[in-house]
C-alpha cells in the first residue's frame, strides 16, 4: 500500500495544484468583480486599445469550463496510473501548466481592470 502511495502521490498531486490554481483565480476575479454589475476589459494591447469587453459572468463561464477540463485531467491522471506511470505524470504536469496559465490570464484581466 506505501508503495502504491508513493507511486500516485506525485502526479495526483500536481493536478491537484492546477485545479487549485483555477479556484484561486476564481475567487480572485469574484472578490475583485462581485460589486462590479456593468462591463469588465477582456482583451486589452497597448496598440490598439480594449479589444473586448465582457461582464464578470464571462470570466466565471470560462473558469467554470476550465474547473471542467481539469478535473477531466484530473481523473485521466488517475486512471492512467494503472497503466503507465510516465503518460500519467505527464498529464499532470500538463494540467499544472493549464491551471497555472489560467491563472495567468485572470491575473492580467484583473490587473487591466
């Protein structure tokens, strides 16, 4: 049985760490647009200004579907640990990467706002 733990541990834990990545960035953008009723800068260059506007509803969809993927990562990564251990830290460390880009982009959707 410590054998088994020790051999799942890592990869489960690292997709684990790139859901909490999304739920981090959840709650991030609710805190910092729960007051917020109107519209919210999507997609913003300094060359040719706000390219898209939204409220804060489309960033709350978009880590919904985000909380979606990953966590079909999540149960992939668990499953493939039968079977192979390379393919399966793989996907972990994917999912890390997915989360972690996530939170990237709701960081820079609220710091623009």
């Amino acid at each position: 049985m410590r054998q088994f733990l020790a051999r799942v541990r890592i990869p489960l834990l690292l997709s684990s760490v790139g859901v909490c990545f999304v739920l981090l960035a959840l709650l991030w953008a609710w805190v910092a647009f729960h007051r917020i009723g109107g519209t919210v800068v999507i997609s913003f260059t300094n060359e040719m200004g706000i390219l898209r506007v939204g409220t804060p509803g489309v960033l709350y969809g978009t880590a919904f579907v985000a909380l979606v993927a990953l966590a079909i990562n999540s149960f992939l990564v668990a499953a493939l640990l039968k079977r192979d251990n390379f393919l399966a830290g793989f996907l972990g460390v994917a999912t890390l990467f997915l989360g972690f880009l996530i939170f990237v982009g709701f960081a820079a959707i609220i710091s623009v706002n």
